[in-house]
C-alpha cells in the first residue's frame, strides 16, 4: 500500500551542487506535481505533469527541472542549488487533474542548502 | 488566478470544545472546489473536508464541518469536540480548472489545551 513515495526523505546540500528528488506512485494516477513548502507560505506549486511526455510550471518552477518518461515517476532536478531553495518538498498525484479529485501527497522531502 | 487567505497564523482550543477555522478565498471561476488539509508535526498532508462550490449543503465529516458561504467567497472549519490529536497546522485550498492546481493558504497552528 504505498501510495505516493518520496526519496530522499532528507538531505544536506552545498550551494551550486546538482541532485534529484525521486517521486514514484503506484496508484497509475495521470497526474503529478511538486510543491515546496516554506515556513508562513503555505505549500506552493513548482511543476506539474498531467501525463508521461508532458510537463508544465506551477507558480515557482524557477530553478528546477523535471521530466515525465513514466507514468509512475516524476522527478524533480535541483540544476545548482541555492540556499533559497532550502524547504520542504511534497510530491502528490491525482487520477485526473480535474478540480474535485482526491489529491495524494507523499510524506516529504527535507533538502537544505548551505 | 485564485486566491486563498487565512488571517489567524494561531489558534487555540480547550479540549472537548469547538474551534471554528476562518478562510476566505477568491475565484473567478465557477468550477471549483474547497478543502481543508491537517498537518500534524509529521508534515504529513492529510484531507480532512472538501467541498464542491456548486453544492450548497455544508459537508461535514464526523467531527469536521464547514461553513460555506459562496457569496461571501468564505470556507470556515468547525471542529466539535477538540481532541488533543487534533492539535496540528490546518491548511485551506481551492482547486480550479483543469489541471488540478493547488492554491493553499498560509495556515494555521492549532494547539489543544488538556
């Protein structure tokens, strides 16, 4: 019964490094996305894809990078990180991306940038 | 664009008694749907209520309720009978359009008082 997994759970990084947030689901949701929550903003949408082989920003892509070869995976690439880029990031997915479905999310992803 | 605007950052409750949650939001959307997810300390994102705008009857689950007033573009969570697991961060969302984008206010803390 896994649901919507995240790897890895935390993670320390040096500003300028490279790494990727893994998300798998095993529910054959279509849709996917990644939010990042920062202290007193509520969670806020990075990328979004609403099926493998599309992809397209949310309100805070700047920075990062993401693909979707499958249906099951939608990676999330930090290119050179920041320190602004320390937060807490949710993977979540959907069986559809219509408004009123029940939306997944993972348990999140502890990254700091030093 | 939407919006979603929780104005109270704390809250606090006497255990066994009822709080009342304020969010408001803004739309310009017809189709759109309200939620309210808990966070307790795991980080976890937990659906507690949703609520489909064209529907006027108030959901309620168990112990959660809301108050839904369209015109006045408010979506307020009433817990009855505090539990001490509920003490958690509550989120407020609105979902429109067709891909599924999450729009979360700031939240709020609320704590149970034993």
């Amino acid at each position: 019964n896994a649901g919507v997994t995240q790897t890895p759970k935390f993670q320390v990084l040096k500003t300028g490094q490279s790494m990727t947030l893994q998300c798998a689901q095993d529910m054959n949701h279509e849709y996917m996305s990644w939010y990042r929550q920062d202290p007193g903003m509520g969670l806020r949408l990075i990328h979004y894809s609403v099926g493998a082989g599309i992809t397209d920003q949310g309100e805070v892509p700047n920075g990062y990078n993401v693909s979707r070869s499958t249906t099951e995976d939608f990676p999330l690439r930090l290119l050179s990180a920041a320190p602004s880029q320390t937060s807490v990031y949710f993977c979540a997915s959907s069986y559809y991306g219509l408004p009123g479905n029940t939306i997944y999310f993972g348990e999140g992803s502890w990254l700091t940038v030093v | 664009a939407q919006t979603v605007t929780q104005s109270q950052p704390e809250m606090s409750v006497q255990e066994a008694e009822t709080v009342t949650l304020s969010c408001t939001y803004d739309t310009s959307e017809s189709d759109y749907y309200l939620f309210w997810y808990k966070q307790p300390p795991s980080r976890q994102m937990i659906l507690v209520i949703r609520q489909e705008a064209y529907k006027q009857q108030n959901a309620t689950e168990n112990r959660f309720s809301v108050n839904f007033q369209k015109a006045a573009k408010s979506f307020s969570l009433k817990i009855s009978d505090s539990q001490l697991g509920d003490a958690a961060m509550y989120f407020c969302a609105c979902n429109t359009g067709a891909n599924s984008k999450l729009t979360f206010g700031k939240g709020i803390t609320l704590s149970v008082r034993p």
